[in-house]
C-alpha cells in the first residue's frame, strides 16, 4: 500500500519537478519517490565528504573571501601549471 506525504519545496524546485516530469512522461510521485529512494542510498552508502549538497550556504565573510579569490587569484603553482599544460607530474 502506496502512503502519502506532504512537504513545502520552493516554487524553482516545483517548476523543475515539472518540467522532468513532463519531459520524460513520467508521473510526478514516481519520480520524487525515485528521487528521495537515491539521495537516501547516497547518504547510506557514500562517505558523507562525497555527497555534494544542492545548496551551499555561505556566510558573509565566506563570501567576500570567495569574491575576493575570484578578483585577485593566487599564481598558479608549477604542479598545477603542468598539470593544466598536460605535462607528467610527481605522481604516478
């Protein structure tokens, strides 16, 4: 016997469940039932430092940090600038 829950989702995260669905032709229960069975299995199963949440939340002073990295980047390192020139590095 098949139960019913409720819950509050955004009206971004609505539209896109919508759009999924139709766009595959399946029915929305199902895929949320889909859904929520894979995140549980993931957080089962994967190491928790694996599992990307789909929304970060960042506080102010992380935030400026970030900014501040993206306006003004650190040199490159020469393992990172072998690695992007596809050159071999120390490692095997």
């Amino acid at each position: 016997m098949d139960t019913q829950i409720s819950a509050y989702v955004s009206e971004s995260t609505k539209r896109e469940l919508e759009r999924f669905a139709d766009a595959h032709g399946i029915k929305k229960g199902h895929l949320i039932e889909e859904a929520l069975l894979h995140h549980l299995l993931a957080l089962r199963e994967l190491p928790e430092d694996l599992v990307v949440p789909p929304r970060l939340v960042v506080t102010k002073k992380s935030f400026d940090a970030a900014v501040a990295r993206v306006k003004k980047p650190r040199r490159a390192t020469r393992a990172m600038r072998d690695l992007m020139a596809g050159r071999p590095g120390d490692e095997p």
